[in-house]
C-alpha cells in the first residue's frame, strides 16, 4: 500500500512542528535503536529484516518494540488519562486518518499515534490490496464491504463512482479509485473512465455504450465500439447476459430494462420451438410455426430446421412432439451433394475441399454442407464424429447444427502450412479408423502463398512444397 497516504507527508514522520511536548518527550526518550527498530517495522520490516539489519535477533527486535509502545502507553496514561475513549469516540465507521485520531486527543501528528490507535482497539481498514496505511477504524471490514459494494454495482462510469461514494459518506482523501485500480481488484478502469469488471470487460463496456446512446444497435456497431473483432462472439455473450435484450425481428440489441422494447427471452428458435412443444405438444407443423413467429420472428426455413434436434420427433398422426413422449425421429432427406465433396461407393472415405477464409484463420468452426453429416449418419442435431489426424495438436471434429454441418480445428494446419485466404485445403475423412488427412491443395503456379512470397522472396529461394490433392 502507499506509505504516503496520510496527509501526504507519510506515515512515517516523526512529528510536527505542534507536536505535544509529552508526546516529543516520550518518543525522545526511547534510544535512538529503539526507534529505528519501530520505523522499519511501520515500514513493514519483518523482525527477521530488521534483525539481520541491526545484527541482532528477532526476539530481540520484539522486546524492543513491545518496550517502545509500553513506554508510549505509560506517558499517554499520565498525560491524558482518558485517551482511549477519546480515541474510540472519533467518528470512524470507515476509516479515519492518523492526525484526525491525534487531535481527538490535542496532540500534533506523530508516527506514535500508531501504538495508541492500537492500544485503543483500531485497526487499519482491510481491503484486497491489504491494509490500508495511514488509516484507523474501529471496524476493519467496513471499507472492503464498501468496496464490494462499489464492485456489484458495475460496470459504472467516473460519475457513478463519485455519487455513490458521496451517498456512502466516504471520509475526503479516502484513496477509493487507487483501491480500485489496485491489481488485485476485480474492476479495471478504461482510458474514458468507466470502470468494468475484469471478467465482463466487453459486456460492461457494451452495457454502459448502450446506455450512453439511448437506443438499440446492430451487433456489428457494438463490437466495434467496445473493440472486439468478432460481433458473433460478442452477441453470443449478451444472450447469456440477463441485462440485454436481442430485439427481433431487426436482429438490435438494446437493454432489458429499457421499456417498450420488442425483446425475447429465448436465445434462438429452437428454443421457442421446443418449449412450444413441450407447452402444446403434439402439435400440428403449420400451428407450431404460426406460434412460434408469434413471438419470435423468424422464417420458415430456419423454423423447418429447427425440427431436426434430437428432442423432437413426429407421432403416428403427423403432428410434432417430443421424443421423450414416444415421437419418432423426423427422417431428412438427403442433401445434395456438393461440388467440393466427394465419397467413394463403399461409404468408407469422404474428402472435402475448403478454401481458406478468414474464419478458418481466426480458428472458428466451418460452414459446411449437410450432405457430410449425412452421409456420416449425423442426421440430428446436436451430432458429431471425431476423427483423430497427425497434422493437428487436437481432433478434427465434424458437427451437425439445426443450420448445417460444421468443420473446426483448421486454423493450427493452415498456420503452419503458412497458408493464405484463397488458399486451398483438402480433408480426406477415412471413416472405419475415424482418422482425418489433411492437404495443402494448391497447385503451385496458381498457390496464393507462392504468389506472396514470390514478391518479396529473392528468386533462388527453394520453391515451396505445395501439391495438388484433387477431392
């Protein structure tokens, strides 16, 4: 903690120029080591430090600041025999600074008021950047409890920060805001002010920018407000977060506790679809999806999608229920194929071209068609199939989602293969031992990569070892 804390001339100054006599005279008459000794221990000297420094052992730095606070209290006892109750009467329900206590017994600032404040039961104010120097207060917890108070009600702005410390009756020069900006505390403050919570850092700073601008926004403009680059990452985010609320069908996100607001409670259709179902069930298809856009507006398309989760099925009539209630799985048909699959007749192989684009490098899932899930027999959602491979750190994994197949793990192969966007990969998917080979697929005279490094590479250089691996 700041040593400088009290009255900005540090807690470890002897005296003022209005000290007591008594109080000068006590402390003088101490040897000049005994002094020293009690110094170095207010500057937080472990007794073995100042031991080692003095040449002597800690037992013996013990005796002597037990005979330097004894000798304090004695003179205290003489002069002011009433010193302890004045001392408890200071007004401190959160702290108060040294030369406070030390006019409440009509004596100038001295670095002894520490062994009185003691003696008298205070304490200094605990906090999680450790005890607050240069401050008493005959309840310890009470400034964390504030602390803490200050932190539920993130993320807040500067102004926020000075009402509440105004409601609270924080005591002037109280260092709230270096507290807060300590390493250990939960919040951090951002180069405009705010004050967000180190684990919801962009929610906190989406919360108070929407806050600031009154109205809704697309997630696109959000994240780039709060400087995040994914806005899917970011809206994903919110939807886990009771204080946003996704307006449909704009596709906005504004606040929950904004009146008026066109908001959902579901996280996507297919929650609205299920608990419609579970509500109504069974349920014919065309009453299901009139009910479903009711209350939240999205397209038949994404709503006939939805129908292939694993919880849902069709009953002997034709209507949709629940699976766990006797429905059957709804069968799909198969999906075209398209140009970058192929599989061979025994259904043994499959193999799939992609080119790269920005997120296969940002490491994210990707978009495939379903004609792979299904040929793979990952007809429901959620399904996948892992296929373990030499050329990744982690498994290839293919996932079959309401909105389609998706392939993830690209990004450690097309980093170290120094691939590009608009380079090609091919995955060759061998069923039977669920293994996975992957390919730079780029014939070198038209390799993007090449076309990089040709232009900033000398000519001699070794030709890069890029092949063709058709599908």
């Amino acid at each position: 903690m700041d040593k400088n804390a009290d009255r900005g001339t540090g807690d470890f100054d002897v005296a003022d120029a209005t000290s007591s006599s008594w109080l000068a005279d006590a402390w003088a008459a101490t040897s000049d080591r005994s002094r020293a000794v009690f110094l170095a221990r207010c500057q937080g000297n472990t007794l073995q430090e100042i031991g080692d420094t003095h040449g002597f052992t800690r037992e013996y730095a013990r005796q002597l600041l037990t005979g330097v606070a004894r000798h304090v209290r004695d003179r205290a006892d003489e002069a002011i025999p009433d010193w302890r109750e004045r001392l408890m009467a200071a007004h401190i329900d959160i702290a108060i600074r040294r030369h406070e206590l030390a006019e409440a017994i009509e004596v100038g600032d001295h670095v002894a008021i520490k062994i009185l404040a003691e003696a008298a039961g205070l304490r200094p104010p605990r906090t999680w950047a450790g005890d607050l120097d240069g401050w008493w207060t005959n309840s310890p917890d009470n400034l964390a409890a504030l602390l803490a108070t200050i932190v539920r009600a993130a993320p807040i702005t500067s102004e926020m920060l000075a009402a509440l410390v105004a409601d609270h009756q924080v005591p002037d020069g109280l260092p709230i805001e270096r507290l807060l900006a300590d390493d250990r505390s939960p919040l951090i403050r951002e180069p405009d002010g705010n004050w967000l919570r180190r684990r919801a850092r962009k929610r906190d700073a989406a919360y108070l920018w929407l806050l600031d601008q009154g109205e809704p926004h697309r997630i696109e403009r959000v994240a780039v407000e709060v400087g995040t680059g994914s806005p899917r990452a970011l809206a994903e985010s919110l939807r886990r977060d009771e204080r946003f609320a996704h307006i449909r069908p704009d596709g906005l996100w504004g606040l929950a506790e904004w009146p008026g607001l066109d908001a959902t409670k579901y996280r996507g259709a297919v929650e609205v679809v299920v608990d419609l179902v579970t509500r109504f069930g069974p349920i014919a298809k065309n009453d299901l999806f009139v009910k479903a856009v009711q209350i939240y507006p999205v397209s038949r398309w994404r709503l006939e999608q939805c129908l292939s989760i694993d919880q849902l099925g069709e009953t002997v009539g034709g209507s949709i229920d629940l699976i766990a209630r006797g429905a059957k799985p709804i069968e799909t048909p198969e999906p075209r194929k398209p140009d970058n699959m192929i599989g061979n007749d025994g259904g043994s192989a499959y193999g799939v071209r992609l080119t790269v684009d920005m997120d296969m490098l940002r490491g994210s899932g990707i978009i495939v068609s379903a004609w792979l899930t299904w040929q793979l027999g990952l007809r429901r959602a959620p399904m996948s199939m892992i296929f373990d491979t030499d050329d990744l750190a982690v498994p290839l994994v293919i996932r079959r989602n309401t909105s389609g197949a998706q392939i993830t793990a690209l990004r450690t192969f097309v980093s170290n293969q120094g691939m590009v966007l608009g380079c090609e990969v091919a995955v060759v998917l061998l069923v039977e031992s669920r293994t996975a080979h992957l390919h730079h697929a780029c014939a070198v005279d038209t390799c993007p990569a090449r076309t990089r490094e040709d232009s900033v590479v000398p000519a001699d250089r070794p030709p890069m070892g890029a092949t063709s691996h058709p599908t």
